[in-house]
C-alpha cells in the first residue's frame, strides 16, 4: 500500500462524525457514499441523498456508519409503516418509496455486472414487481421467549440476539399473523414453557404459519425442544377452536443447540399433514418442512420469464440444476420434450418425485446427485440437453459445474439468481463460450434488498 493511502485510512476512525454524498445503493440495503477515497456504507441512506453519519466500524477498503440525520433528503424517502421497523430489520427498505425500490434493485443488478462480469452496457430490464407489494410473504416463522415474564414470538434484531416483538407484520399475509397471535395467546394462557436457549430448558422454540394462496388453506407448526408438550390435549383444542380455517397442526422436535429452524422429527398433532397450494396451473400437498417460495403471486412471474427465457418448442431436452422440490422443471414440462432436475438433498427430490405424480406429469424426473457429476455422465452416453436451467443458492454456481457447462455446451443457459454479485461472477466464467442476452430482475421480496434475477446466455 502506498503511504499517502495509509496516511488517509488513519483519518478515518470509529467515532468520527462525517458529512457525505450518497452516490448509490449497496446490495444489503445500505447507502453508498465515499470519504477520501474510501466507500462508507450508511445504513437507511439513501442514493441523492447527503448524510450525516457517525463511523462504526473501519475495514480495510470501507467503512460502516449509522446514520445521525439527513441534510439534503431524497425525494424517494418515504415514512415506513411499520411500527418496529426500526428495531426489527427484516424489512430494509420501508424508508424508500416502491418505485425507486426497483429502480435501485435494476441498479444493482446492473453494477454487479459492470464490476464482475466487465460489460460496459449489460442488458437488465426494468425490475418486475408488485401491484401491491404488501402481505406478500405466505409464511411466518417466529421464533419466541419471554420479556418481562411475558411470551412474545417475533424475529431477532439485525446482527444482535435481541427478539423483537410482532403483533403484527406488514408483509406477511393476514392469515399467518393471525395465526401466530392466536398460538401466542393460547400457549401463555396453558402456562406452556418457552424454550431458554441460555439454560436450554423449556419447551417451544418457534411458531410456524403457512398459508396456501391458491386454496387459502392454513397449517401450523410449532416447534419444540422436548418430545412431549405439556397438556399438548387442551393446546390443539383451542388451537381448533380459535383458528377454524387451520387444516392441520404439526409438531417437529429440535433438541439441538442450533440456528437452523427444524429439527429431523415432525409429527402430525391433529388434521391433514400436508396444505394444498396452487401455483397456474400446478398444485402441490405443501408439509410442514417441504421448501416452497415465499411470495406465490411474484414466483409465477418469475417462473414465466425462465420460461420465456427458454425458448422451447416442445423437442427440448431441459436440464433443471439445484431443482429443489421441482417447480421450475414441472412448470417448464408441458413446453419440453423432456425435463430432467438434479438436487443433492433426498428429500427435496422426493417430493418433487411426487409433485410430479401429483400434477400428472410424466415427462419430467427427479435425480438426486451433483449436477456436475450426472451432466457430463448423461452427455457421455449422448443424452445432450439443450436447455439447462440453473438456480443455485447464494453462493452461486460451483466451479466444477461451471466447467462442465462450458464442457457439455447446451445451445441455451437460464440463470435464476438471488444474488446479483455471484450472478456476474458466475457469467464472467461462462463467457467464454456464451453471450449474455438478456437479465431480467423480479422484486421477490419487496422493502428488502433482495432481488432475483432470470438471465439468458446463449452459445457463441
């Protein structure tokens, strides 16, 4: 490092108060200013704006701030309704109207390409999002304690193991918050223990509520540290009582010291083990553990631009990679020839085996294996595919896989991504021997930073 370059890291330090420019919007949220020479990330920041912050932490090449006030506001600065926002952290966005909302999520997309990927004018659409980009998410998973000898169920507070509150939440749908309400109620009133994480005594962990969109079925979970809970018989009685539109109430144990919500144990307390959801023209029997995206209403749009993305005239041969439960192959199936996925966890394969079953649809099967393997296995034995479909999870495709693409060669590749910075990484690689045609963001998850994103690469 050159000296002058220490000399200016020195000036800045933890504590120092700092007016700056916001130029653009970070991938988690934040804002994104530059203080000789150095990104300071300002959280609840945003772009235009100019900021008065306080440094928090100091990195080698950046700097965290919290924001002490605004000196020039955004005309894109909104009031959040929600009552917690501030202390919650799951939504981090609520301060910036929706509009601008995708407006940064299609920024976003488009620097990371700029940065990783080296396209000067990489082709990102307009960000698809909500008519109404409230109530959206159609499942509730809260963990609870107590607070002032009082049970309360809500989510931990950002970087911290403080549990906020939720009476209530704006983007989850009405059914899981009421559902969650009632548990609550009814788990203090029975005088049922909260599991203590510190003492690892007690007995419920979290409280899971799911809502089919489709059919407006209801499920809930509750998830216990113990095999047995205590007057369990009264509990499902009021559960029934005050929640008639459930359709069942499971229990999964979770005895482990662990951040992972569920533990390998679900039993059945009362009713159906599964809820029937629908999605177009698919429906699928939802269990309490089987994966399923959270925002139905946007996952069809998200799933017709793969489709468009796809091309496919029905003499197909498509590969769907990190295909999970099935959902992208089984909506692509009526439109190929053939469907093959690829997933590495048994069960996820087994249940997209019987979505398969269940929708009728015989030209889609599930493998379970690494994509990289069963690829080149099947082009070896001339089972080319022409199409692959690829949704890897946030660490983006494995090196090995990205080889065996570029080995194996399909005339077409859809990337499905949730995260925009190994996406670009991801397609520097691939473009070797493919153009990036076309990126197309959807806003899963309005009023936070995340944002998904369908892309075509096409064969040189």
């Amino acid at each position: 490092m050159k000296p002058y370059q220490k000399e200016q890291d020195a000036s800045i330090r933890v504590g120092q108060q700092m007016t700056l420019t916001i130029k653009s919007l970070g991938i988690n949220g934040e804002g994104i200013g530059y203080f000789k020479r150095k990104i300071v990330f300002v959280d609840k920041a945003l772009p235009g704006e100019v900021v008065h912050a306080q440094v928090t932490e100091v990195k080698e090449k950046y700097a965290l701030a919290r924001l002490l006030r605004v000196v020039e506001k955004s005309k894109s600065r909104t009031v959040p309704p929600c009552p917690v926002y501030e202390e919650c952290g799951g939504c981090s966005l609520q301060h910036m109207d929706y509009q601008a909302q995708l407006a940064s999520k299609k920024e976003i997309v488009i620097e990371s390409l700029r940065k990783y990927a080296r396209l000067d004018n990489p082709p990102v659409a307009d960000t698809i999002g909500m008519d109404n980009p409230w109530g959206y998410r159609n499942k509730a998973q809260f963990q609870v304690g107590k607070q002032d000898g009082k049970l309360i169920a809500g989510l931990y507070q950002t970087g911290s193991h403080n549990l906020v509150n939720l009476e209530g939440c704006q983007v989850q749908h009405d059914a899981t918050s009421q559902i969650v309400q009632a548990a609550k109620q009814i788990l203090e009133e029975l005088g049922i223990p909260v599991y203590d994480e510190r003492k690892r005594t007690g007995v419920i962990r979290t409280i899971v509520a799911r809502v089919a969109f489709g059919t407006g079925e209801t499920q809930l979970t509750l998830v216990t540290a113990t095999p047995d809970i205590p007057r369990v018989k009264e509990l499902i009685l009021e559960l029934r009582t005050r929640l008639p539109q459930l359709v069942g109430i499971t229990q999964n144990v979770n005895a482990q010291k662990t951040s992972l919500v569920f533990g390998d144990k679900t039993i059945s307390l009362w009713g159906k083990p599964t809820i029937a959801e629908k999605l177009g023209d698919l429906s699928f029997a939802l269990s309490a553990r089987a994966f399923f995206q959270l925002n139905p209403e946007q996952t069809k749009k998200l799933y017709d631009q793969v489709k468009n993305a796809a091309q496919l005239t029905g003499k197909e041969l498509v590969l769907d990679l990190y295909c999970g439960t099935g959902t992208i192959g089984l909506w692509l199936a009526p439109y190929a020839r053939e469907v093959r996925g690829i997933e590495l966890i048994p069960e996820a394969v087994e249940d997209a085996k019987r979505n398969a079953e269940h929708n009728q649809i015989d030209n889609a099967s599930f493998h379970v294996g690494r994509a990289e393997q069963l690829m080149p296995k099947w082009a070896k034995q001339g089972v080319r595919p022409d199409v692959v479909v690829v949704d890897p999870p946030r660490t983006g495709l494995d090196n090995a896989l990205i080889r065996s693409l570029l080995d194996v060669t399909p005339a077409r590749i859809v990337y499905v991504s949730c995260n925009p910075s190994t996406l670009a990484k991801d397609i520097a690689k691939l473009q070797a021997k493919y153009k990036l045609v076309s990126v197309q963001p959807v806003d899963m998850f309005p009023h936070t930073s995340h944002v998904e994103a369908v892309s075509l690469l096409v064969k040189k």
